[in-house]
C-alpha cells in the first residue's frame, strides 16, 4: 500500500476512536444535565437522585394518577429503575436479565427486548435474591450485568449485542448484579459474592471493544489494591506502610476476603476520581480473620473502605475503611453522594456515605478526610461513636461478636446485618441541604462458627435471627431527613417494613419512595408529611425516578418484592433464620403483597 494512504487510513482510524470517546463522555454529560431525561440509575455522577422538574408540586402532587403500566414478566425483585433517554425507557429485569427498550411515544410499546441465554445453576450461588439494579446508557449504547457476570454492550437503537466481556466465574461464587457506569472512554463493573470467599475487585473496560482497561482488587498486595502507600491518602495523610491488604489477614485468609463491589458509583469530572465502597470480609465469623487472634491486627484491609480512584488509571487516591475487621456483616457498598456544602461556615466539596453500620460520614471528596460521623439510628448500639482523629468506631465488647466468641450467640446486636441503610440509594436536595434517606430499623441475634472454604460453597459462618429494633415504634423501618453537616436527623417517618427503594427528590418541593407493602409515597421535603400515595401491584425495591416527555413530568418505578429484605416471598422461604436472618423479619409481609414485576408510570391529569 502507498505510505501515503496508509497514513491517511490510519489518521482517519485514530481520528474515529477519539471522536467516539469525545462523543460518549460527552453525551453521557450532556443527557444528564437536561431535566427531561433520566440518564443514570443514580440521576447524575454525584449520584444526587435529585430533578430540578417542577410541574408536581406539594399542591397538585394528590392528583398524581397512574397512566400506563408495562410487565416485565419476571417475578423475583426488581431492584434499580428505568434509564430514560429521548423518547426512549430502558429497563432491566432480575434473573434472566431482560432488557426492554420502551417508546415513550406509544405508552410503552416495545422497541426491542434483549434476554439473554443464562445457565440457570448461577441462581444458587446469588445472595439475597437474583436482583440486578439496572442499566447504564452512553452514546449508542446500553450496558447490562448479567447474573453469569458477562458485561455486554448492546445497540441502543436495535438491541443487538455490540460485545460482551466475562468478568468473573461463577463456579467459584462470583455474579454481577451491580450497575455500570460509564466515564469516557471506560465502562466500571464491580462483582458480588462475598458470602462464597470471592474476592472483590473494580474493573474497567473500554466502551468500544470490551477488552479490560484495568482491575484493582479489594485486598492483597499493593500492586493488585493498585494503592501507592507513599501517595494514596488515609485520614488525610500517606498510608505509608506496604501490602496492608496482606498483612491485616492471617495467612492466605484475604484470597477469599470478600470486600465485593455490588453497590454503586459515582464521579467527580473535576477531581476525575470514581467513588465506590468495598464490602464485607470473607467469613462472617470474625474469629477465622483475626491474626493472631488480636482485634486491633485485623483490620481485614480493604474490605468496608471507600476508594476514590482515578478515572483513567485506576490508582487509588484516598481511602477510607469505615468498619475495620467487620464482625456483623456490615457491608460497606452503600452510594457516595457527592455534595458541595458548607461545614463550620466553609464551603466544602464533599461525599456523603450513609453506611449499613447506622452511621453517617461525611469526608472531603479530594482527601478524603473525616469530617462528621455522626449515628443516624439512635438504637444503634455496636459502637459509642467513632474516633474524629482515626476514623476508627468505638466498639462495644457486649456486642461484638468475636470478644463473645465462636458458637456464642451474641444478642441484641442494632443494626442487623440488614444495616440501618442497605443499597437502597438516598437523595440529596441541594435546596434543603438535606439527604432523604431509607432506611432499616431492625435488630439481630448473631452467632458465629467455624465454616471450611470450599470453590462455589456458602463461606457463611454464621446463624443470625432478625427482629423490629425494642422499646421503638415497632416497625421495621424509617424515612429520615438527614443533615450532613450537622450530623443529625431533621425529621424521621415510620414504617412497617424495611424501606428498601431508593429516593427521588425535585424541586417541586416533593420527594417520593416506595414500600415493601408496594406504596408509592410523596412527601414534602420540609417535614416529611405524607402528600399522596398508590399501592402498586407488588411490594416496591426499586429507585423511583422522573422525567419529562413531551413537555409533561411524569413519575416511574419499578414494583417486584424480594431482594434480601423480601427475600422469603422472592423465593419460597418461611424459616425464621432462613434468607440469612431476613425471612424471620418479614414473616408477614405475605399478608401486605405478592410477587409480580410490573413498571408504573404516573402523571397529573392533562387540566393541571
């Protein structure tokens, strides 16, 4: 070939790959900033879930009435939301993870419908339910995680597949149920399984051919954390010492650590850092994790810990372990809602973390440091408070499970392992200033023993029973208003159940959540008061969400109980200990809802 044409065709080849990465991050920018769509599981990168829609407001908000409705035809919990772009609804559904595209221009007609060919034997090694939380969409595409933990990209106009990528094995305990998220050129997946000893890891894969970009592990050596302990910061400074994620495990206990990355993740364009939260070590019984049976050796690093990490490369900038040697499964996965606010009468650039453990954070975005922890559930009682100057918990020996020991049942232990907030985002109003928080107002039973590792096996080790929190208002939940500033609760609702959908706030003044019942509530953002609700055709743990087409807001959410909370309907259980304590809690949520996965879209009557 002519030098001078092979130039010109590679030219013209470098020049399509950068206007295709331009045209993704600017897109995924662009699609979020219009208030008509809804273009991420989370509203935005600071994962906000926050509309600056105003058409309902706390006045017209009682005349909201359902106006079409959709069946996903699967019956498990539908966790995540719809991804609104255009004229166009993108949902997924649990196990076999069918991806509907929706017009929106004929009431739901389908566009297109993906299901992919799953071996059905990846159910038995998916905890707490067979959920996935949703799509992502940039540029021409639609990502999914499918329970087989393939990460596909599918045509957004067709539904054709584009590529696909394996990102973990099943036969060892590893599944995907997290949404993705896309950042330029890159698309982030995490794993779950920390109840098989798999060990947890973040990866990137370029959007256009799948191949892996990067990974970093959640424990073992410096090297696979891709931490630098001159450089990566921990409470405001360099961690300094090497490999913690080896030597704060006995032996070769961190190569089944759990520290999985099932939850969610957002980003900082200015700071270009990704925000995510490992989860709980591997095995719940913390007297197998302990080096030389000394609490304060085995912090189990870098489970429970939140990374900030750089976009492009992966390395981590700061971290932050929030519950160091986890001994009550207090996953540490919850959303990073990043904020700027203003603390101590100085504005700050912020990330907010209500943690399962039932205290809530808030950290400097670029350094990481602590700047209020504060409980947000006043019966949580496994630690006094945590230290301003370590960021470490102080924990109370009555209810920690390894000072009671191997086969002792430690009781009356608040939170459950539920936590008093799971994966169910929160929403952050920048009118208030104020987080919207779900939450779980439970207490538990937990009794430790010693489990052997076996490749595909639970890797549990231990029995947990579940109970409403005592001498409380006998629910299993709460709504709470949140100051992150403060550390405080403005205001707080009751409820019968868990609160297990995520948030939506506006600025029409109206936050809305769903039930495990299957209500869909508004409320006003002052004092919480109930403005409307509808009960939906099945217990709601899905993220509700709002978008406009053709000039008029409309509000959406997915309904389908189970999830860990809803578990025991989800799949047939009745065992008081079953669902891994969760049946016993929700035995009588068989009376309030059924199984049914079904979409409802609500808006105002065309007068209003």
């Amino acid at each position: 070939m002519n030098p001078f044409v092979r130039c010109l065709l590679v030219t013209a080849a470098i020049q399509a790959a950068t206007a295709t990465v331009a045209y993704a991050n600017e897109d995924t920018l662009k699609n979020q900033k219009d208030p008509a769509n809804w273009a991420m599981q989370l509203g935005n990168y600071a994962g906000q879930r926050y509309s600056t829609l105003d058409q309902i407001t706390r006045e017209n908000v009682k005349n909201l009435r359902p106006v079409w409705q959709f069946s996903t035809g699967v019956l498990r919990g539908h966790e995540g939301g719809p991804v609104v772009i255009g004229d166009t609804m993108y949902i997924s559904t649990p196990f076999p993870n069918i991806v509907y595209a929706l017009d929106l221009n004929d009431n739901g007609r389908i566009k297109w419908k993906y299901e992919p060919k799953q071996d059905s034997s990846v159910i038995p090694v998916m905890c707490c339910d067979t959920v996935t939380r949703g799509v992502a969409v940039a540029g021409n595409k639609v990502f999914l995680g499918q329970a087989d933990n393939t990460l596909v990209a599918l045509d957004a106009q067709t539904g054709k597949v584009l590529w696909s990528a394996k990102n973990g094995d099943a036969s060892k305990g590893e599944t995907l149920t997290a949404s993705p998220l896309v950042v330029k050129d890159k698309v982030y997946v995490g794993i779950s399984g920390g109840e098989f000893g798999v060990r947890g890891h973040l990866t990137a894969y370029d959007i256009n051919s799948g191949k892996m970009v990067w990974r970093a592990y959640s424990t073992g050596a410096d090297k696979d954390v891709m931490i630098d302990p001159q450089k990566t910061l921990m409470m405001g400074k360099p961690i300094g010492e090497p490999d913690l994620g080896i030597k704060t495990w006995p032996a070769d206990q961190w190569k089944i650590g759990g520290g999985t990355t099932w939850g969610w993740y957002t980003y900082d364009p200015d700071l270009n850092l990704i925000y995510y939260g490992t989860g709980n070590p591997g095995t719940w019984n913390p007297a197998q994790r302990a080096v030389d049976k000394d609490r304060a050796k085995s912090d189990n690093k870098w489970s429970m810990t939140i990374f900030a990490r750089d976009a492009d490369t992966g390395q981590a900038k700061w971290v932050f372990q929030k519950t160091p040697f986890d001994e009550w499964d207090y996953d540490g996965v919850n959303e990073n809602i990043l904020a700027d606010i203003n603390i101590g009468g100085q504005q700050r650039k912020v990330l907010v973390n209500m943690d399962r453990n039932g205290f809530g954070y808030t950290l400097d975005r670029n350094t990481g440091e602590l700047l209020v922890a504060k409980k947000f559930d006043p019966t949580v009682n496994w630690a006094t408070e945590i230290d301003m100057t370590t960021g470490r918990p102080k924990v109370v020996d009555k209810y920690s499970t390894f000072a009671q020991g191997e086969d002792t049942n430690t009781t009356g232990v608040c939170p459950a392992a539920l936590g008093s907030k799971d994966q169910q985002p929160a929403s952050y109003s920048p009118d208030s200033g104020l987080l919207y928080v779900p939450t779980n107002h439970i207490c538990m039973d937990y009794e430790p023993f010693k489990v052997e590792y076996s490749a595909g096996q639970p890797y549990v080790g231990a029995t947990l029973s579940m109970y409403p929190a005592p001498n409380s208002h006998g629910g299993m939940g709460n709504f709470i208003a949140w100051d992150p500033a403060a550390g405080k609760v403005v205001w707080s609702k009751p409820e019968r159940f868990a609160v297990w959908s995520g948030a939506l706030t506006t600025k029409g003044g109206v936050g809305f959540y769903g039930t495990l019942e299957g209500y869909l509530k508004a409320f006003d953002l002052r004092d919480g008061k109930d403005l409307y609700n509808f009960k939906t055709s099945s217990g709601i743990i899905g993220n509700v969400n709002t978008y406009t087409h053709k000039g008029k807001q409309y509000i959406a959410v997915l309904s389908g109980v189970g999830g860990w909370a809803g578990i025991g309907l989800a799949a047939g259980l009745t065992g008081e200990q079953e669902g891994l304590g969760a049946v016993g809690a929700h035995k009588s949520l068989g009376e309030y809802t059924q199984l049914g996965g079904t979409l409802t879209v609500f808006a105002l009557p065309d007068n209003q």
